[in-house]
C-alpha cells in the first residue's frame, strides 16, 4: 500500500494538522509516513498545502509531480491540483466557495459539504475533522482505533477533551461524503 | 520497544541532543531551522540532564561559546542556517586549528546573501572545502531523513571527539520542516570530565593535577616551522579520517549502468527517480555520499567499469559533480543537473534531464 495525498486550501482551515493526524495515525498503523508543507514545485503562494504519503515501505521522494489523492477546499487549489491527479485517482472538495467545479473524467470524483455542515451544527472548529472524514470513508486504509490514537498524539493534552468532539466529526464527515456525477 | 514519534527534522536534531547527553546548546534564531532552539527550550533539559541551552546574541557569539565549552572536554553544538554559518566560519576555523570537538547543524536555505527560506544545497562548498580560512577540513554528515537527523547527532558527536574535530549536520530546509516517523534511541547520559578524559585523551582544559604538564589549547604558532609541523599533523587526520569514516548508500547500483549521485533532499527524490527509471526498464542507480567530508571518491572508482555515465543532481549550480568528476577523472561522462534559489525538482523532472544528457 502506497497513497501520496496533497491536502490544501487557506491557511487557518486545518490543512497542515490535518496532514498531521493522517500521518500519526499511519504510524500507530507501522506504516512510513512523510509529511510536507508547502514546499517545492507545487509551490506558488497564497495557499497553505501539505503531502503525506503512507506507505508499507521506505518513502523515497516527499516532492510529488502527481499524487493518488487531492483533497481541496479552496478555488486555488482546486485549479492547482485537479489536473495532477493520477489516472484513475481521487479529488474529494468542499463545495463550498468553489466556482469552477472539477471537469475530469478520468478521476473519481466526491464532494463534503463541511463548511456548511460544521456551521449548521455549530462544530464550525472540526470542520477539517469532518473532511478527514470523508476521505477516510473512501480510502479506508487506516483503522478507526489508530486514527483516534493518532488524534491524541497529535493534539496537546490540554485539548484531549476535544477528542470526543472530533471522533464525532469524523463521523458526520463519513455520513455525508457523495459522489460527483 | 523504543517510542515513535512523528517529529520535524529539526524537532528530531534537538531530542537527540538531550539524548545523546550533549552538555550544551549555544544558538541564535533564523529560519528553516529555528525548531531547535524552539524544542530545546520547550524540553528544559537543565532540570532534567544539566545541559545547558542558551540564546547568544549573535552567531559569532554562539560558535566563540561552543569554543568556550569544547576547550573544557564538553560536548557543545549549535544549529543555524546559511548566513548564520557563514558568520560562524572565522570561529569554525579556529576550532579546526585549536583541534577542538564540536557538533555544528546547517539547515541551509537559498542563497547567496539572505537569500530565501526555501530548501537548497548551495553551502557544499562552503561545508566540504572550508567556509573558513585556511588548511582545515571538517567532518560532514548528510541525513536523508528525519530519522538520521535524529542519528547523526549521536555519529556526529562520536566522531568529533574520536578526531577532536568540528563535525557538520549538513541538512536543508526540506528534511529540517518535514515530519517523518522517528524511533526514539535510548538515553546517553552526560559524561563526567573524568570519564571524557579516559575515554579521549587528557586534553580538556580542565584544571591541571601536580603530576602533568598543563594543557594549552590554541590555533596561534607563530613559528613557521611549528606551524607546519601542526599543519602535517591535521593533514594526517584528515588522511585517517579519509581511510576509516566513508559513509554512504547505494539504491539499485548491482546492474546499473547509469548511476545519479545526490546526498540529502535531493537524494530522496533521485531514488523515486531511480523507481520510475527501473520502470521503464532504465538500469540506473543512486549512490547517495553520507559523508561529504569524507568523500565515498573509491566507492565512485568502483563502479567505474559497470557505467556508462552519471549525473551528479543538486540543488546548487553545481558544486559536489566537482567532486564527481575528480573521482572520475574522464573515465566516464560526468553530467549535472540543478535547481536553485529554494525551487526543488520532482523525480520526474530528474529523469527528463537524465534521458535528455545521455541521449536515452
């Protein structure tokens, strides 16, 4: 197993701890992880973007030209990485704010109305929980039990009363993930 | 089993000094590598192992304090990036000449100047050739990974005592911000002056006992032929060091016909380059210098027979494919292929250039 996924969008909504508790929750599942900010060719400003990748074995390159998955929650993004998505991989977005809608054929294709959904249930702070997910429903390559230890690794204990919050986040998230035909 | 964590490059560097019983820390801030500093004081290691850490005013003032504390047989670093190190040179030369152990980390951003805060190699000359005045070398490292950030601080450590000479982490800002799983080894404790001197030598400025002659450390000999003498004596560790301490990797290199060779961020996109290539049925392989000081130059000469040419590939203008190519010495095509100023190459972008100087 190999995924190299690029999560982005604006700074401040969680993309880089988001990356984070992906790629803790593949080492409390003995994977190699890698996690990279904004960094590299993919590089152009004005948006805050992060590849993991988990992997059975070594990770050689953290710079991507193409990745298995890209999670978008921002226009710019959504115009960034659409087209460097592999044949036959995945683009999960929040609808929300976007106006040109994905046009690929050869990718499948998912949206998560987590803005929307977060603000309705007044969760507005889990939004990026709600995302994280919608993608795990879709690509189920980590244990539930490993993805809430990686949780807690990742969040100062100060905030480990939260955790029951975002476990249900990541539920809500895996409740309203739909396909885009 | 040792605890996994998921740490930054630069994270990893300072847990392994309190673990590595480092006795202090003199720095001063500036990015990408300014998480060292920023853990060490989190960790508070001087309630817990004694080390010292300490904010200095400058970074002139930080390497003159890592002189301070090595005359006395202490194991002191300190971390910096590019024009940091560059105002450290005076002092890291100084030490080189004083034979004096240190353990010195560049996360080197783009440059020349202030540059940017973007990932590049462009300090190899100044970490492998002597960014300082005169005859010197020093030992340096390229970790790969999170993981060998973590690790080299304790080979680092070794090494600079084993040759009482100043030792080099030379990373970049890509491995120094990028989180990777990282094993925890156990805990060294801090050694005693008692225990530095029988397990290096007498040398430590330390208070001298009636039954000795004081110890004097100093890079001043005004005399010519001293200080030729001197000047011998550090060529041969240099020689020593050339003979025992190569390091280094080779990814696929069995039946290549081609070889990259690329050290630290670069050689990690190389070996997804090395992937691709063996893909589409490309023979080629990495080798990857661990030392850059010293350098693997007899692994190169070894693979002289089986190849047909290599690509030196770094973030710099070019500057190790100097090495390359005296390794090689003609007997073989030694091609480069670069990007600067913080832009960073994909693996893909590696093997067009590769395919485009060979004619593939």
């Amino acid at each position: 197993m190999k995924e190299e996924l690029i999560i982005a969008g604006f700074g401040g909504q969680g993309v880089l701890s988001m990356g984070k508790i992906l790629a803790y929750s593949g080492i409390m599942q003995n994977k190699e992880v890698t996690w990279m900010p904004s960094y590299g060719p993919e590089m152009r400003g004005g948006t805050a973007n992060v590849t993991v990748i988990i992997s059975d074995k070594r990770i050689s390159s953290p710079i991507l030209q193409w990745c298995d998955t890209a999670i978008v929650l921002n226009q710019q993004s959504m115009d960034k990485f659409e087209p460097i998505i592999r044949k036959g991989g995945l683009l999960l977005y929040d609808p929300n704010g976007i106006s040109r809608h994905p046009t690929r054929k050869d990718i499948k294709i998912y949206s998560i109305a987590a803005t929307d959904l977060a603000n309705r249930m007044e969760m507005s702070r889990t939004f990026n929980m709600m995302v994280l997910g919608a993608y795990l429903k879709l690509k189920p390559i980590l244990d539930k039990e490993n993805v809430l230890q990686g949780l807690k690794k990742s969040l100062p204990e100060r905030h480990h009363h939260l955790i029951p919050l975002n476990e249900k986040a990541i539920e809500v998230g895996k409740e309203h993930v739909k396909e885009v035909v | 089993m040792a605890e996994k964590l998921l740490k930054k490059g630069n994270e990893a560097i300072a847990l392994a000094a309190i673990r590595y019983g480092a006795d202090g820390y003199f720095g001063y801030p500036i990015t990408p590598q300014s998480e060292v500093m920023e853990t060490l004081m989190e960790e508070m290691p001087w309630e817990t192992t004694g080390m010292v850490v300490l904010q200095a005013e400058s970074e002139t003032s930080s390497i003159n304090m890592l002189y301070g504390g090595a005359c006395c047989g202490k194991k002191v670093m300190t971390s910096s990036s590019s024009p940091g190190i560059s105002l450290m040179c005076e002092g890291i030369s100084y030490m080189a000449g004083a034979e004096l152990p240190c353990l010195l980390v560049n996360v080197i951003r783009g440059g020349p100047g202030l540059g940017t805060i973007q990932p590049a190699q462009g300090d190899y000359f100044q970490a492998v050739k002597g960014g300082g005045h005169g005859d010197y070398r020093i030992i340096v490292l390229a970790p790969a990974s999170v993981q060998e950030m973590y690790d080299f601080v304790g080979l680092g450590f070794e090494l600079a005592f084993k040759y009482r000479i100043p030792t080099m982490i030379l990373s970049d800002g890509a491995i120094g911000q990028m989180m990777e799983k990282v094993e925890l080894r156990d805990s060294v404790r801090r050694l005693t002056d008692q225990e530095i001197a029988e397990k290096y030598g007498h040398w430590a400025t330390v208070g001298k006992p009636a039954n000795r002659k004081g110890n004097i450390i100093s890079s001043l000999s005004l005399a010519a032929s001293e200080m030729e003498a001197i000047n011998l004596r550090l060529q041969e560790k240099y020689r020593t060091i050339e003979k025992n301490e190569i390091r280094y990797e080779k990814t696929m290199c069995e039946d290549a016909e081609y070889l990259l060779v690329a050290f630290g961020s670069s050689s990690r996109i190389c070996e997804g380059t090395v992937e691709i290539a063996r893909e589409k049925g490309i023979r080629l392989g990495l080798l990857r210098p661990i030392t850059l000081f010293p350098y693997p130059t007899p692994v190169i000469q070894e693979m002289l027979p089986q190849l047909k040419g290599i690509m030196s590939v770094e973030l710099n203008s070019g500057q190790m494919v100097e090495d390359v190519r005296l390794a090689v010495n003609g007997a073989v095509p030694v091609e480069f292929y670069g990007r600067m100023g913080g832009s960073i190459f994909s693996p893909e972008e590696v093997l067009k250039a590769f395919a485009e100087k060979f004619n593939l």
